[in-house]
C-alpha cells in the first residue's frame, strides 16, 4: 500500500483492500483463539492447585465453547473457492408429491432458517408462493453473513422426505422430493477504469462523406484496449479531441457490456447443476417411518437424530462434505 502509485489502479487497490481486511480477519480470529487457550490453561491450572471446583467447572464450560469455536475456525480455511466469502441465496422448490412436497419445501425452509440462527447470521425472504392446500410450493430467501455461501454450496441437490403422509386419510407412506439451491450473492457493481497505459491510439484520416475538412486532416481515431482487444473507432466529428472522446465512451461501454456477460456466464454455469426434482437424483434422504434417520448419499453420512436435523443442526453434513472436498 505504499509504494508509488498503488492507489492509481482504482480496482486494483480496492481488490488488494479487501484481501487485506480479510486477512486480517483471520490473524485476528486466530489471535483471540489462541489467547482465549492460554487464559483457559492458566486458570486450569491456577483452580487445580486450589481444588477450585467451582472454577474447574466453568473452565469446562468455557472449552465446550472454545472447541467448536476452533472447529468452525478450521472449517472456514478450507473455503477458499472465488465465491465461498459471499453472502448465499438458497431456492426451494417442490417437487414430486403434492401437497407433501410443498410442506416439505416449508420443513426444509424451516431447518436452513433455523441453522442461519444458530450462526448468527441474517435471513432476508426475497419470493414466497405459497401452496395450494399447505406448505409453500417455492420459496427463495438470502442468508448474509462471512462464509455463508462456502457452508452452504453443498446443500445443492434434492431432498427426499419419506413419511407417513399427514394429508393422506389412509395413513400410508408417502415419498416427497424438494429441490434446494443454493448460489453466492454476487457483486453487481462494475467499475470501469481505464488506464492510458492500456490503449493504443491511432489516428487516420476520415473516409466517405463529411466535407472537406473531415478528409483533408487526420481527425478520425482508432482506440485499442489491450488487455480486452476491443477496439473501437470514432470519424463522424471534424475534431480529432472530439472522435477521441466519443471513441472512450464506446469502448467503456463494451467493457462494462463484456464484464456484465461475464457475470451472467459465472451465474449460468452455477445454475447448470440442477438436477431433475425427482427418484435417483437425491443427495440426502430423511426418513420418518418406518425408522428414523437421514443419510447423505454423497459420504455415506447417517444421523439418527432426525428431529435435530430438521431443526438446524446440518453441520456434521456441511463439514463432512467440506472434508471430502479437501482431500480429492
């Protein structure tokens, strides 16, 4: 930051602003960590001499907290995908089961709201349609806080639920399917910069009409953006100030019109990974009846606890396919 035109380059700066902060963020997340270690071993060890029983079981209290504070610090540096810092837009839909999958989109709504809690991040609903009997048929809502995009990414996929039906009078087992999808909340804001260092200018006389004077001087210009190869030309003025000016506006425009293209190919090739909301496409099935568990087909992971589960506690699920993630 303080070497000689650093704040030039206006992107540049604001980029390397931003990695800085979130570095520092995490020195600072370790620091506090390791700082609240060492108080907790002093203590321990200051409460032991004195058989401070009072004390020793505050300590405990204190290093269940710690522990899963140093577990979720040890996950987060394993997200280091583009996207994984970004706040997280999750979609529900249902999908095959009637009113059974539209209350399981609600169920589903209900447990990810719940785990968004539990975080102490935000939730902001964005499109509910409610179903025709019950449930809600489709419900879209961003969860906002750091890494919330990098724990939840792998939520993508169906979810089977399978039940003893509560809309059905003869009590038989019902199988519903509701899809989840989740993409990171992504920066709209373009900044154009351009730099003289990054064009090429020629100048050339107009051809065709315009009149004398457009003809006879060198009043037409060329511009070249290198790093992009878009070029643009500008002859209709009879001052070459003027084609130059008009000649930067086409080209900022292209630019913002190239990186806006950008953005919707990023969001396009996130979206291509929705899979048909139906049997044989399901990453995680809960099951209600005949017994209790849910399994996560992509790690072989079960829970019996499904209560738990639908109740927020996802995590043993968004940390397992973090770690497989790792060690590919």
């Amino acid at each position: 930051m303080s070497q000689d035109g650093f704040w030039d380059d206006h992107e540049k700066s604001a980029g390397m602003l931003k990695e800085r902060t979130q570095i520092a963020s995490t020195i600072s997340d370790w620091k506090n960590l390791q700082q609240n270690i060492d108080d907790n071993a002093l203590l321990l060890e200051m409460a032991s001499e004195e058989d401070d029983m009072g004390t020793l079981a505050d300590i405990q209290q204190d290093l269940e907290s710690l522990e899963k504070r140093i577990v979720k610090f040890s996950i987060s540096q394993k997200l280091a995908g583009e996207n994984d810092k970004n706040n997280a837009i999750i979609s529900i839909n249902a999908g095959a089961g009637g009113t059974d999958a539209q209350d399981w989109v609600e169920i589903l709504f209900r447990m990810y709201s719940r785990w968004v809690e539990r975080n102490g991040y935000q939730t902001q609903l964005i499109d509910l349609q409610p179903g025709d009997e019950a449930g809600i048929k489709s419900v879209t809502f961003s969860a906002n806080g750091k890494y919330v995009y990098g724990y939840l990414k792998s939520e993508t996929g169906i979810h089977r639920l399978v039940r003893i039906s509560p809309f059905n009078s003869n009590g038989k087992r019902h199988t519903s399917f509701a899809s989840v999808f989740v993409f990171p909340e992504l920066s709209q804001e373009i900044i154009v910069d351009i730099e003289e260092k990054d064009l090429r200018i020629d100048v050339f006389r107009a051809s065709g009409a315009g009149g004398q004077h457009v003809n006879k001087t060198s009043s037409a210009v060329r511009v070249t953006h290198i790093p992009t190869g878009i070029v643009v030309q500008c002859q209709q003025e009879k001052s070459q100030h003027r084609n130059k000016e008009i000649a930067l506006k086409v080209l900022k425009a292209r630019i913002y019109q190239q990186e806006k293209q950008k953005q919707v190919d990023e969001m396009n090739a996130i979206h291509s990974t929705k899979d048909d909301i139906a049997w044989g496409n399901q990453i995680r099935s809960y099951v209600l009846h005949p017994y209790q568990m849910v399994k996560d087909h992509r790690i072989n992971l079960d829970i019996g606890n499904v209560n738990n589960v639908l109740d927020g506690v996802i995590d043993p699920f968004i940390e397992g396919m973090l770690n497989a993630s790792v060690s590919k």
